[in-house]
C-alpha cells in the first residue's frame, strides 16, 4: 500500500525505489542531520523544530477510539501498549478493557495508557487524556524520506477510515482549535487527502 502513495509523491525508478526530487534544507537546530523529502511542501509539514506533529480526530467518544486501536492493531507493522492495570493483559489487552479500566473502573482514576504503532520507520504514539479526541503524535524528524512522508500519509488515512471522521496533522498544540492550521488532512467520506 505504501508503494502507492510514494508513486504518487515522486514516482519510482526501475529498482522500485523512489526517485527523490527535493533536499530539505532544514536539518535541524544543529544541522545533524540532513533529510531529502519528495516535495518543497513536505519539508515545511516536517520541519525540525523540537516540537511534535500531532494526528487529531475531533469530536469522538470511546467508540471511535477503539475502532481505531483495533485497526491500527490489524495494519501497523508493530504496536505496542502499556498500562498499569494489574487485571488486564500486560501486553496484549483489548482497547475495549483498556477504555474501561481507564474511565469507568476506580483503578484507572488518574492514570491513562500508552498506545504505540509503526509504520516504517515511524512511530505514532497516543496517551488519551478524553475520550472527546483521538490524538497520536509523532516526532518530525522521524519523517526522513519519501518512505516516511508514505507511512504518515497511509497512518492518517487509517485513522480517519476507522474512526469515520476527518483525520488531521496539525502542529503541537494542547489542544486544537479551527484557527489552527491543518498541515494535511484526510476526509473518509470523500477519499481525498489535501495538505497546506
């Protein structure tokens, strides 16, 4: 599937390697690191900063969380949970007792969990703080390549058919507001991913 998207994002060369077309001149504070991503427009989204990038979902209940847990469980190539409650599963619980235990269960007052998925070579990560917003994070500079641009643009898609509702990637915010600005999206309802 991530073939797709970077076919899309800079086209391939015989080998089935993707053909980059743009460098990225922002390395960082510290210029350690050098990144070459397809478009001038993806250097912008990533840009190293020292702040996250975070994938928003407004307006949810715990339904659409665990919808998204579920498939994130089913299509990532790794995922990985913590939590401390002592009567689930320590590694593999099922999203629904995670929500329980965390909401409805004196046990989970004041603690949340710690959900984990990869795409590549980029890791998404969620610590729910309401069931209100699905938010996952991801740290920029992760996003080294085309083939990092592709497992973020195929994460939001992801979440935003599981959830059934518009997926965002927007700057690191507390919490998000419509004058912020939506670095890419993803509409479910009509297929079509846009960015700034």
């Amino acid at each position: 599937m991530a073939t797709s998207y970077l076919a899309a994002m800079g086209g391939t060369n015989r080998t089935g390697r993707v053909e980059l077309t743009h460098e990225d001149a922002h390395a960082g504070e510290r210029g350690t690191r050098a990144r070459c991503l397809p478009e001038p427009w993806m250097c912008d989204v990533f840009h190293v900063d020292g702040s996250l990038r975070d994938i928003r979902v407004l307006d949810t209940t715990r339904v659409e969380w665990i919808a998204v847990l579920e498939r994130l469980r089913v299509v990532a190539d790794e995922t990985e949970v913590e939590h401390p409650y002592a009567r689930l599963d320590p590694v593999r619980p099922a999203p629904a007792d995670l929500f329980r235990a965390w909401a409805d269960e004196p046990e989970g007052q004041g603690t949340s969990f710690a959900f984990r998925a990869r795409f590549g070579a980029v890791w998404f990560f969620a610590l729910p703080y309401d069931e209100e917003e699905i938010e996952f994070s991801l740290w920029p500079e992760h996003v080294l390549d085309g083939e990092g641009v592709a497992a973020v643009l195929r994460f939001l898609v992801e979440v935003a058919t599981a959830s059934h509702r518009r997926a965002l990637l927007t700057a690191e915010v507390v919490r998000y507001t419509p004058e912020l600005p939506t670095l890419i999206s993803h509409d479910p309802d009509t297929g079509l991913t846009s960015h700034i």
